[in-house]
C-alpha cells in the first residue's frame, strides 16, 4: 500500500500548470480546485494558442462534457503538442453513451492523439469500451458485467490507465488495480464533481509519473475532504464552500487515516 499524502506534498511544492479544455458548465469549480491543491490552472481553449499553452504545462485535461466540433480540433491541437512534450493527456469521456456525437468525437481523440488517462463514470467507460449502454444526460446509467475488468480491458486495449468513478472509484493501468471507497453522498447533490475529479486527477498526473497511482492519490485526497466538508455542512450551499476549504487544509494525519483504498 502506497502512502498518498507524498503526492499531493508534490504538487503543493511543484505547483504545476495544468492546461484544461474543458466543460464551459464546471470550468470555474475546475479551476477553483485546481488552485486549492495548489497547483496552477489555465483554461485556454482558442485554437491560435492551444499547443503553446500546452507546451508550457505539466499535465493537459481535456473534458467534452460541452463539446462543439471546433472545440474537439482545438482539444487535438493541444494534445498533440502535449504528447510532443511527454505530458500526460487526461480525457474524462463526460457523456459519452448519451449521443453519436459524443461517441464520434471520444473515438476520435482516442484514434487520434495519445490518451494517457481515460475518466468517466460507469455508462460513459462501459461505452468506450465497446457496450451498448445509454449515458442519462452525463450521469452514469446501470451496467451489466464487472467494471474492474471493463476498466482492465480497456486499459490494455488503449495502452493508457482508465479511472471509473462512482460509489467506488477504479483505477487501473491494465496491470495495477486501486479501489478507491472514500467519498460522500452529498458530492451527487451539486454540478460538476466528476469535472473536478478530472482536473485533480490531471493535477496529481503532472507531478507522479506512475499514473494509476497519482490517479488514486488525487482521487483520494478529493473525497476524503469531502467527508470532512459533508460533516460540517447542512446541504448542497454549505458543502461546497467547506469542500474546498478542506482541500485546502488537509494535512498527513487526516489524509493517511482516513483513506480507504485497497489493490
């Protein structure tokens, strides 16, 4: 068992950039999060500057849950220029399984560009993988079959770590499997956590060259603080404001007492 707190010490010190293209819905909560970690967020999204962007970053988050054609070009520029460089690519699949389009352009990032972290829920990574599932909207619908070895599969097949987020979160890099059990309930009652989990995901990825395992370590850092907010809080207001301020604050103890993770 691998400590976690190391990691996010790494990005507190190294306060990288990270380069998002992402959701237009949660752009401010992924940028907010990103900053509360400690690292440096920048959302450039025009195609003129998207490579130089990327070039001067730590990790590219690409996130299509507001999606155009355009905006899936510009996201290609930028990863190429990432790929270029050895930075690693984190695409959270927000939504696929829910239209053609956003299957289309998914596919065609993953043909297209190098992918080293693929993140969605269970419908929208059951639908990358290859199932007929149908995403409701951009929440996870029910599906038949073992995640772990969807996750482990596709993880293979695409040469890259695959994180599924839930009740319990998966992540894998086809060889290495981390079950994530912390997190809250009340993180389903506002817009834009699984958004977030990938820019935290991208944040620890620009510090940890072993991907799975700065996948797992951000993953939980992010819900073991949302325990902590969800028990100060009263309801969705509340739990937002003190999510961050415990993200903020975590410290060694808290964080290695309270994770709950298991290979």
């Amino acid at each position: 068992m691998f400590e976690v707190y190391p990691v996010l010490e790494k990005v507190r010190t190294q306060k990288p950039v990270v380069h998002h293209l992402t959701n237009w819905v949660t752009i401010y909560d992924c940028a907010n999060v990103v900053k509360v970690f400690g690292a440096s967020p920048v959302m450039a999204h025009a195609q003129e500057e998207a490579a130089d962007m990327a070039n001067i970053a730590s990790a590219l988050v690409l996130n299509i849950g507001t999606l155009t054609t355009e905006f899936i070009e510009s996201m290609k520029i930028a990863a190429k220029s990432a790929n270029i460089k050895g930075i690693p690519v984190i695409l959270d699949v927000c939504g696929a399984g829910a239209t053609k389009l956003r299957d289309d352009k998914c596919f065609e990032l993953l043909n297209q560009v190098k992918i080293n972290v693929i993140k969605g829920n269970a419908s929208e990574i059951a639908r990358i993988a290859g199932l007929e599932v149908h995403t409701k909207g951009v929440d996870s619908a029910d599906v038949s079959g073992d995640l772990t070895t969807i996750a482990k599969n596709l993880s293979v097949k695409k040469n890259a770590v695959v994180v599924i987020t839930g009740k319990q979160d998966i992540v894998t890099d086809g060889k290495a499997i981390y079950l994530i059990n912390n997190g809250h309930p009340m993180m389903a009652n506002i817009v834009g956590t699984g958004c977030m989990a990938a820019s935290v995901i991208g944040t620890f990825c620009a510090v940890e060259k072993d991907l799975a395992k700065a996948s797992a370590a951000g993953l939980v850092c992010y819900e073991v603080a949302a325990e902590l907010a969800a028990a100060q809080s009263s309801g969705p207001g509340t739990f937002k404001e003190k999510f961050f301020d415990a993200i903020f604050n975590l410290d060694r103890a808290t964080v290695e007492k309270m994770k709950k993770i298991g290979c």
